[in-house]
C-alpha cells in the first residue's frame, strides 16, 4: 500500500474493518443509517458482516438495486460446479438502509452489470435456468454461471451447463 493511500485511506471512512487489495480502489462510500458503511470497489462490495466488513465480488451479486433509502443486494453463493460452468444460489436479499447514498446507488449498478458479459435464460427439461457468463474482479476470462430456477431439475441443469461450458472453451481454441 503507498504512503499516500495508507495517510488518506484510499477514500474509506473512518472504522472500516476490511483489508483492502493493493490494485483496489473505491469508487463510491455511503454511511449507513445503523452505523457502518457500504463500500464499493473495483473487486466489490463491502459490506457489514458480523466480523466486521467482508467483500462480496461483483460477480456475485446477483441483484442490486435502490429502494425508499436503501440498497438491497441479493448475493448468489456458490453451489458447485458443472464441467468449467458453476452452479450458483440466491441467498435471500439484505436491505442496508443508508442516511445519504452519494455517488454508491450508480456506482454498484455499473460494476454489476458491467460484469455480465451474457444472459440466457433457457427452459430445460423439470424447469429452467439462467446462464451467465461474468467477468470475475481482478481474474483475466469469464465465468460461467447457472443458476437453476426453483424447482428446476438439478441434475438437467448441470448437465445442460456442463454441455454449454465445453461449447464454449470449444468456440474460444
């Protein structure tokens, strides 16, 4: 960290927690009405956690928006993999409220689409499923991502995405 990022902290408030990465840089801060801070970067978003702060990646937040003085994120989780395809999960949204957002409502919503690369949702046998591919933060490439809808038959969702994932690495060599 350079001398004059570690006197003027990169732009945090003061009490952040986290340990920022030496290539990132924040983009946007807004206080949080309960105390705390939501903190946008180039690798994500931090975010209360009952540590301190955590960062969840941009390509991990599945949805993000701003609503009656808050920003609701719902975060996917990693379930597992098909093939190069990785099957991921909502886990249900938070609602941070926040006193004066700032610049950090348009900051999340450019870092999170701006890392969909493409979208598709396909109807499969036992229900459906959206195929993202995403640009991981500070990772060269993309992902694949699947995230089966409710009720979709798991094993028809790996194994259409296992499918997908080799057409893929197949188009790019």
């Amino acid at each position: 960290m350079s001398l004059l990022r570690r006197l003027f902290r990169g732009g945090l408030p003061v009490g952040f927690t986290g340990r920022l990465e030496p290539e990132e840089s924040v983009a946007a801060v807004a206080e949080l009405t309960e105390g705390g801070h939501l903190v946008a970067t180039s690798l994500g978003l931090w975010v209360p956690d009952d540590d301190g702060q955590r960062r969840i990646g941009w390509h991990l937040i599945s949805k993000a928006s701003w609503s009656e003085h808050a920003m609701v994120v719902t975060e996917a989780r990693e379930t597992g993999t098909a093939g190069e395809a990785v099957l991921i999960g909502d886990l249900p949204p938070r609602r941070f409220p926040v006193s004066a957002p700032g610049k950090l409502p348009r900051a999340v919503q450019v870092r999170v689409t701006g890392s969909i690369r493409t979208r598709d949702h396909r109807d499969l046998p036992g229900g459906g499923a959206w195929f993202v591919q995403r640009k991981v933060p500070g990772r060269d490439g993309v992902v694949l991502q699947v995230r089966p809808d409710d009720g979709a038959d798991a094993e028809a969702v790996a194994r259409v995405a296992a499918e997908v994932a080799g057409k893929i690495r197949e188009a790019l060599h």
